[in-house]
C-alpha cells in the first residue's frame, strides 16, 4: 500500500501561500483557549486566533507540538476529507 505525504502548499504566482477550503477544528492551545488547532485538507495544521479570526499556518511538521491539546476524538488519521 502506498502513502501519499500532504500536497505542499498551494502558492500564487506572487508566492504568497493560499489557505485550503477545507478545515477541521481538531484542538486548541493548552495555555490560551483563544487559539484553536485546525486541520486542513492539505494535510497541514493551522493555528487560528479567535480574538481577530485570522488562521495563521504552523510550520509544517506532522506533530503541532505539545502546546496544543488535541481532541481525541479527531485522529487526523480519520479526517473523512483526508481520503
């Protein structure tokens, strides 16, 4: 059986990155509540600010890091969109 790793980001032709249309809200951060954890279609997380509503990209890892709790009941692994 094949793995596929996550598409890289989808850039525009200035090389600003573009954000998935598809998002899962899978945690949030341990220490400021105003920060959940999402999960894009593209395989990456990213960190959006509830103060503001922006949704920033976290450096690209499989693992957010120990300062976000995850949801157990979203293993990434299955995201219905994630194929």
């Amino acid at each position: 059986m094949d793995t596929l790793s996550p598409p890289p980001r989808a850039a525009t032709p200035s090389g600003a990155w573009t954000m998935p249309n598809i998002l899962a809200a899978v945690g949030e951060h341990r220490h400021d509540p105003d920060h959940l954890l999402l999960l894009g279609e593209d395989g990456l997380y990213y960190d959006l600010r509830l103060t503001d509503g922006a949704t920033l990209p976290l450096p690209p890892t499989q693992d957010p890091g120990d300062e976000w709790l995850l949801d157990p009941a979203t293993d990434a692994g299955d995201m219905d969109f994630l194929g």
